[in-house]
C-alpha cells in the first residue's frame, strides 16, 4: 500500500468519524429539545389545568350567589303578591248561586233528578 493511499483511507476514516460525530451530536440535540418540549408541554398543560379549576371555582360561585339572589326575589315576589292579593271572599248572594250550582251539578253526575 503506497502512502498516497495510506492517506487517503486516513482522511477517508476521519471523514466518516467527523460525520458519524455530527450524527451523534444531531441526535443528542433533538433529544435536548424533545425533551424541552416536554417540559414545556407539560407546564403548559399544568397551567390549562389551573385555569379550567379557577374557571370552574369562580363560576360554581356565580351560580349559587345568582341562586340565593333568585330564591330572595322570588320569596320578596311572594310576600308582596300575598299581602297585596284582593280577598276572593264571595258575598253571600254569590255565596248562595254557587251552592245552588253545585247542587244542580250533583243531581245531575248521580242521577238524582232522572225520577
């Protein structure tokens, strides 16, 4: 083997040692940064996380304030409508045309007038 050749296999073998080095150091810096992207991943989705709890939390308390507010109106609507409400007491004429009514209706729902 002449030194010409003895060199060129030399040069031939660092040259792969350089690129299969490259290689390494390409691989270990996509591991590097898929492992950032992980991290940052996971961060952000401790972070949503968060976020849906506080949303949560905030709007179950809106819900029962608007409901302690919907139950006080509506017994507030109640009071004032009771204490407000016309007596429906009928007076004794009126009194008197219902019995006869409802005597009639009974008569008729049994058969009574039938003879």
């Amino acid at each position: 083997m002449s030194g010409e050749e003895r060199a060129r296999q030399v040069e031939s073998a660092d040259a792969i040692r350089d690129v299969l080095a490259a290689e390494a150091e390409v691989r270990d810096k996509v591991e590097a940064c898929r492992a950032e992207l992980a991290r940052a991943l996971a961060a952000e989705q401790e972070r949503a996380r968060a976020i849906e709890q506080r949303t949560s939390d905030r709007l179950s308390r809106i819900h029962s304030h608007c409901e302690k507010r919907i139950d006080e109106r509506t017994d507030q609507l109640r009071d004032r409508a009771g204490s407000q409400a016309p007596r429906t007491e009928p007076d004794p004429a009126e009194r008197e045309r219902l019995s006869a009514a409802v005597a009639t209706l009974a008569e008729r729902l049994t058969g009574a007038d039938d003879g």
